[in-house]
C-alpha cells in the first residue's frame, strides 16, 4: 500500500509537470554558435575571454546567418503556444482607440496630434480657436505617407520663432541618426533645405535659422557602431546648402566632451550645454543680441546639470541640481554671471522639482512627492500662488506654453487609469476636462497602491502594484515586475495600454523605483552609480521577495522586465538569484560591461557605469558583467530582445549573451531565446502591427512558462 501510494503520487507529479507546459517538453536543441576560445583581452593584468566577439562584426554574413537561424528558434518555440493569436486579438482591442496629444499653442493656432488607434504613427493638426471641433483641424504632418511599413518616424518638430516655419526631424528603422526638412507653414510646402547625418541634436531658432550639434558621418558599413565624438556646433541658414553652415563651436582637444546647442524662446541668447557623459554639464552662453559678443562661462565643471528655462528681462531663469540634489530655481545676470551672485528663485524643499515653464507670466513647477505628481504655480519672484489639485494620485505632464498665454493643458494618468486631457485656466485657476480616454478598459475594476519596502542595506524603496480589487493575496498570481535603475531616470506608474492583458488575467503589474534613478533626487542617483552599482541589483531582488513575501506570487509565478540599462538589472539579477523568478525579459540591455565603451555612444556611459581603463571600475564592471557573470547551472525561461538598428546599445551586446546564456543553461526545459527585430532600433521603428505582436509574444510567452493557460 505504502509503494502504491508513491507511485500514485509520482505519477499526479509527472502529470502536473506535463499539463503545466502543456504536454512533455522536449530537450531544446539551440542553433549552434561557434566560440573562438583563442580571443582574450587583458585588463589590468588579467586575461578575460571574449568567445563571441565575432557578432560583434553586424556586415558580416556568419552574424546575419546566426541572426536568421535564432529567429526561426524562436518562432518555431514561440507558435507552439495554444493562446498567442488569442492574446494578439485583445491587445488590438487594447489599442485601437482614438487617441489626441496635449494640444499646445503657437502663433493663432493651436497644434495637437491625434491617432485612431492602429495608426503607425500620431498625425499632427492645427485648428485656430479651442472651440473648433477636431474635425474642422487641417493636417500639418502626416508621418504615416513617410513609409508604408511604418519604419519611418517623426522624431521632432521644432518651430522658428516667428512661427512661419516648422522644422522636423525623421528616423528610420528606429535609428538615432537624423535627416532634418524645412515646411513653410503658409504654403504647406517644404523649402529646399535638407539636412543628413544628424545625431541627438533638435534645432534652435534665431531669426533666420537655427543651431545643431553634429558628429563625424561614420565609415560606410560602420554606421550603427562606430564610435561618435568631436560633436560640433553649427548654425544653418535657411536657404542655403548643409555644406555651407558656419561652424559655431567645436573642441578638437577634448573629442569626448558634446556640445549641444540651445537658444531661448526669443532667440536672444545661445546656449550650449557640454557634456563628458550622462550626467552633468557646463554651460556656456552667448548674447545674441550683441553683436561680437564672446561666450561666457556659468558653470566650468561637470559636478552639477542646469537648464535654461528662458529669458526674463535679459537675465538667465535656470533649474539646477548645483548644491541641491533636489534641484531649485535660480535666476543668472550675465553682467555678474558667478554662482555666489545666483538670485535663487524657488529654494530647494524636501520633494524633487522635475521642470518649470514660465506661463501666464507664472512660474508653473512640477515635482515628485514619493515619485507621484504635484504641480504648484508661483510668481515670478518665486512666491506660492496656487497648486494645482489633480484627480487623484498619479503622473501628470506637460503645461508647456508662453507668458503670454491664459490656458494651458496637462495629462494625467496612473497604471490604472487611462491618459486623460485637462486644460488650465490661469485666470481661474481652474482644471477642466478636455479630452477624456476612450481606453477599452474598466478602471474601475482595478486599483493601483503604492507601497514601500526595504533593500538589503535597509534603504527604503517604492513601489506601485496594479491589480484587481477583489485580487485573492494566495502567492499564485502570475506577475511582471519591471526596473530600470540608473541614468538619474525615475520610473513612474504610466499607463501602459499592453498590461491589462496581464491585470484581467487575474495578474499583478509592479514597478520597482530602485537606486540609479532620479526619484528622490541626486542622491538617489548617486547611490546606484558607479561602485554603488550592485544597490541597484539588490534594490530590485529585494522588490521581488517584497512580492512573495506578502502573497502576490511566487518564484514559479514571477516575470522579471527591463530595458537598456534595465536589461543590464535583469541580466545581472538573473546571474545573482536564477531561482528568484520563472521568466525574464531582458530588451536592448548593456550586456557586455566590459566593451561597452567602444560602440556608438557607449563612453559617454562611463559616468555612469566607469570604465575599464580605470583599475577599481574594471574589477566592479567584471564583477556584475551580464555576460562575464554567466556560469554553467540552471536559469529560468529567457526572452531576449534587441534589434538590427539598434545604434544605441548595438545589438552585439544581446547576440553575445544569448550565445553564452544558450551554451551554459544546465536544464534543457526552460528556454533561452532571443528575438531581434529587423529595420527597428532600440525601441523606435516599429509599425503598430509589430508592436502587438511581439507583446503578444512576451505575454504568451510568460504565462506558458508559468504553466497558465490565457
């Protein structure tokens, strides 16, 4: 009796273990990949393999074969999944609402953009009084005529200051490379001008044309990964050939500081901000009013960030983090320019001041209070006039204008809570609504909390939950938790229109608001910087006991996401506590930490992340390296995702972690695939077919390795 009972109970476990994925899995057999044992670089004394640097060769035809051979791994895991198609349909349902942009002003007309929901891209209108119905509005640019496929994308308008002419930006195949186009706004044509090559730059208005930062056009072939320096400064004239522009500012002595121009509202005043890297900059500015005049230093060192918000009778209004981690607003005369003559304006308070724009002649600021939103209007002299009550707690955006308007608009939206239209009246201090979501989701089904919790030093950290309010705490529901941590970014709880998918599955959605960011400011920033890194690994591991802990889920029923410099955190955490979590999806991630450096942009990433020149950052990069940290034992279900134009994070970075993952996964159950996205970049690119598709994917993918059926 005892011996049947065991093997009754072998057997319930064998059936459980088949219904789970569905029927019997057998053993994944991965493309093959070929390793170069013979290739090595030696950092400070020790020798370090690089087994797969021949993906990092993106022309070669070896890397375009092992491409194609993992899609076709993937696709051929992915369709075996019963409720794909199913999940596809409801996220199309999710999407295909009308949606409309905040609208904002300029000259007599007031500018928004407005989607029917499966559109590729958002068109831009213009209507001339707020009283005109949309349908009466008249289409300024329609970046769905730019290509069929959707890989064509607005990237930036940019209007001259007289308003008669409206510079934009394209991208294609979600590259960060740039053409620039004139359109006269009067005939509804575009001017000659035609610039290429342009790279993280907008253009700055004077009177007749504008100011752009250029790099190097890389060698043929090298476009998506060569290294970019020697950015300079120049200024175009309308009319003319991009041959022709006047080189503005340049430092061919220091190749790895950017230069990055900006004019004020009026044109009065240049300014160009310098850069060794993400964070921090000097700031030089030149009075255009004055002819002859030089640049005049504010800021010579990279210990601090400033922004010019605008002129304000000829001197310089700025938010700046400059001995206040939580920034303040301070006032500049160019006359008396150093720091001890700073007028401050609005001091440093306990919550993070995020922006300011100068509207109805007010100063209108926008902080964080615990990540969440709180708008409060001053004067011009800094003194409290009003805060502005929104619908509840959430993440709000936008208030852009002039001095000279009345009104202007703000969104407001939550996990939650669909983005939601509301305009200002400054005369009344009033929020009316003005464009309600048309989101195909019950709100009231679900509530968002946020929560607090500690990491493993004591540190508390926030995080927001989504689910259902009837949700049942038994540890068994499938949940994504998603990080990012880093680049003095703070993640809010937005609303994201792919997550109900998860939430009406009876799952959990959570966002980690681990160091690295900028949710409390500079110093949290700091925290998960540098040799500080592995806080920000911990922060997130620590979120994720968070959730088990109090009955959300379990490690069997947990999704990890993240990406760019969030891929990094999953990759990182995934070597630290494979056993923490069921699935991971780790997109566009900086995987190699230690050759991060030679790609792109990558060393502006140094002030980040540090750089393996350096003896002490070389031993901290080695020691958390996605890929240098993968060891021959068993991991969870991996998703990867990066993309062919990927010329950010180059999609090297993934190719070689897949590879290295895929050889040294010890189970031959839970699946290592990578998807790369062909003609898209990191992030950007996409059409919105291929946007529901591949989330599709994501979300079938994590509840078929969770063993639940959608």
């Amino acid at each position: 009796m005892f011996y049947k009972n065991i093997y009754i109970r072998l057997f319930l476990l064998i059936v459980i273990i088949i219904l789970l994925h569905k029927y019997a899995p057998t053993p994944l057999k991965y493309p093959k990949t070929n390793m170069n044992n013979n290739i090595s670089d030696n950092y400070h004394g020790k020798e370090v393999k690089d087994e797969y640097r021949w993906l990092e060769d993106e022309t070669s035809v070896q890397t375009d074969a092992w491409i194609q051979k993992q899609n076709a791994f993937t696709d051929r895991y992915i369709r075996k999944i019963p409720f794909r198609k199913k999940i596809q349909k409801r996220l199309k349902e999710l999407w295909n609402y009308p949606t409309m942009s905040m609208p904002f002003i300029k000259n007599d007309k007031i500018y928004f953009y407005k989607n029917n929901g499966l559109q590729n891209q958002s068109i831009l209108y213009a209507k001339t009084n707020i009283e005109d119905s949309d349908s009466s509005a008249k289409v300024i640019i329609d970046p769905n005529k730019l290509s069929k496929d959707g890989t064509v994308a607005l990237s930036g308008i940019y209007f001259s200051n007289d308003n008669k002419y409206l510079g934009y930006s394209i991208s294609k195949s979600g590259s960060d490379w740039r053409e620039f186009f004139i359109k006269d706004l009067s005939s509804g044509k575009n001017l000659n001008d035609h610039l290429q090559s342009i790279k993280f730059s907008g253009m700055s208005w004077v009177d007749d044309g504008f100011y752009y930062n250029a790099f190097p056009q890389p060698k043929d072939g090298r476009e998506l990964s060569e290294i970019n320096h020697s950015s300079k400064v120049f200024f175009h004239k309308l009319g003319t050939s991009q041959d022709a522009d006047r080189l503005v500012f340049s430092d061919s002595k220091n190749p790895k500081i950017n230069n990055y121009p900006s004019t004020t509202k009026d044109g009065g005043f240049l300014i160009i901000y310098r850069t060794k890297g993400t964070y921090g900059n000097k700031l030089l500015v030149k009075d255009l009013r004055n002819e002859g005049s030089d640049f005049v230093s504010i800021i010579n060192d990279f210990n601090s960030e400033i922004d010019i918000i605008d002129n304000l009778d000829g001197k310089l209004l700025a938010i700046t983090d400059r001995n206040a981690p939580r920034k303040k607003v301070v006032l500049i005369d160019l006359k008396n320019p150093e720091e001890n003559n700073w007028d401050t304006i609005i001091p440093q308070n306990d919550n993070i001041l995020t922006s300011v724009n100068i509207i109805n002649n007010k100063l209108v600021a926008h902080y964080m209070v615990d990540v969440l939103s709180s708008w409060i209007i001053h004067d011009l002299k800094g003194e409290l006039i009003q805060k502005v009550e929104l619908p509840g707690p959430g993440i709000s955006y936008g208030f852009g204008g002039s001095k000279e308007q009345s009104v202007s608009w703000y969104i407001f939206e939550s996990l939650v809570h669909p983005p939601t239209v509301f305009m200002y009246d400054f005369d009344k201090f009033k929020s009316n609504l003005y464009y309600d979501s048309k989101a195909k989701f019950d709100k009231d089904r679900f509530i968002m909390k946020q929560e607090f919790y500690f990491s493993k030093d004591g540190t508390k950290v926030p995080i927001f939950i989504a689910h259902e309010k009837d949700l049942v705490l038994d540890g068994l529901s499938p949940t994504l938790l998603y990080g990012y941590g880093g680049f003095n970014i703070s993640e809010k709880p937005y609303f994201n229109k792919t997550i109900p998918v998860i939430l009406e599955n009876g799952g959990v959605y959570a966002i980690a608001c681990i160091r690295g960011g900028g949710e409390y400011g500079q110093d949290w920033h700091s925290q998960g910087m540098l040799e500080k890194k592995q806080n920000v690994f911990d922060d997130f591991i620590a979120a994720s006991e968070f959730l088990i802990t109090q009955g959300f889920t379990s490690p069997d029923r947990l999704a990890i996401r993240g990406g760019s410099n969030g891929g990094t955190l999953i990759g990182a955490v995934l070597n630290q506590k494979p056993h923490l979590f069921r699935v991971a999806f780790p997109e566009v991630g900086v995987m190699d930490m230690l050759r991060y450096e030679k790609f792109t942009i990558g060393w502006a990433w140094a002030v980040e992340f540090g750089s393996v020149e350096n003896k002490n950052s070389f031993v901290n990069l080695l020691s958390y390296s996605p890929l240098h940290n993968i060891k021959k034992k068993s991991y969870p279900s991996v998703l990867i995702y990066t993309a062919d134009h990927d010329d950010r994070v180059v999609p090297a970075h993934s190719y070689k972690y897949a590879a290295k993952l895929q050889s040294n996964q010890m189970n031959d159950v839970d699946p290592i695939l990578i998807r790369i996205g062909t003609k898209t970049g990191h992030g950007a690119g996409k059409s919105t077919e291929t946007k529901i598709r591949e989330y599709a994917e994501k979300w079938a993918f994590m509840f078929y390795e969770m063993g639940i059926k959608y």
